[in-house]
C-alpha cells in the first residue's frame, strides 16, 4: 500500500512475551499415565481373543504331527 510505512504493518500485533521454560522433571522413576497402561492392557487382551478365536476356528486343520 503505498503511504503505509513499514513500522505500522505490524501495529496491531501483540509483543510476545517471553515463553516460561518448563520446570525440570524431578529426579527418580517416571509413572506412566494410567491411559496408557490401560491402553496396552485393552490391546494385549484383544490380541489374545483373536489368537484363542484363531485356534478354535482352525483346531481342525492345524498339523499337529509337524510338531
């Protein structure tokens, strides 16, 4: 825009204020949130319900004398 001096593009613009740097996490074991260990656990049990769906669905065909 012709006229408009460089310093007032940004007038409207709040100055950034210094960003707080994040506490340092304390010494010692780190816990993992209880969502996380629920999720794994949801995981782990519909891996095993699969595995257990397989076998029953299979049992006929599985060649036992490979063992």
């Amino acid at each position: 825009m012709p006229g408009t001096s460089p310093r007032r593009y940004n007038i409207l613009v709040p100055a950034s204020a210094p960003r707080r740097q994040p506490d340092p996490p304390p010494s010692g074991h780190h816990h993992a949130p209880q969502v996380y260990t629920l999720e794994t656990t949801g995981l782990l049990i519909i891996a095993v319900l699969v595995l257990v769906l397989f076998v029953i669905r299979y049992w006929h065909n599985i060649a036992w004398s490979a063992r």
